[in-house]
C-alpha cells in the first residue's frame, strides 16, 4: 500500500482522536511523532521513548516529552487497505500507550494488543 507522509499523519491523528478519552487523558508531557522507519533499521510499527509512569519517581518541570513514534513504512508495508491501515495503527496506538502507563510488551500480548 501507498501513502504519502501528510496523509498518513492526518490518518494517525484521525485515529488519536478516536481513542477512548479514559485513554488518552492521563497522557502528560507525551508527543506522537510519525517517521518512515527507525534509525537503526529494525522492523517496528512504533516504539515508545520515555519512562513510563510506575517507574517515575520524581517528575516535575523541565522534562523532555516523552515520544510516542508510528513507522510509516512498517504499517504501509503490512497493508493492503485503508481499513486494513487504521486497524493497524489504532493497534500500535494502543501498544504505544500502553507502554507509557508501564503495560509490558508481555502483558500486552496476554491482553491481544501486541
């Protein structure tokens, strides 16, 4: 599947927006990003930067956001279809976040989000 990067920036922003609010409002000093691919050339649908809430001791002024990255080409690549494209990015959304509030990749699985 093809898709140029404003288009599937719009359609990842389409798909925050439609996250359950009980989701997304806890989330503080946390940026989404979209990039092609990760630097290092790992095959990844995104990746979360950050510590993750049960690991924060002291968190105050002058943190850098956290980042919360969607690869392009990854979901492209995975994807026959528009539809086929928001199911996967909604997964790896709440993959993503999930990690923020310190879900581990294997609790995910467990729970049928990995």
């Amino acid at each position: 599947m093809q898709m140029d990067p404003e288009a599937f920036e719009a359609l990842v922003v389409d798909e925050l927006d439609r996250l359950p609010d009980e989701m997304v409002e806890g989330l503080e000093n946390v940026v989404f990003v979209v990039e092609d691919h990760p630097e290092n050339g790992e095959e990844l649908f995104g990746l979360y930067e950050g510590l993750a809430l049960t690991e924060r001791g002291q968190y105050g002024m002058g943190e850098l956001p956290d980042r919360i990255i969607l690869y392009r080409h990854a979901h492209l690549a995975a994807c026959e279809n528009e539809d086929e494209l928001r199911d996967e990015v909604h997964t790896t959304l709440v993959h993503e976040i999930a990690h923020f509030y310190g879900i581990d990749d294997e609790q995910l699985h467990e729970l049928g989000w990995a």
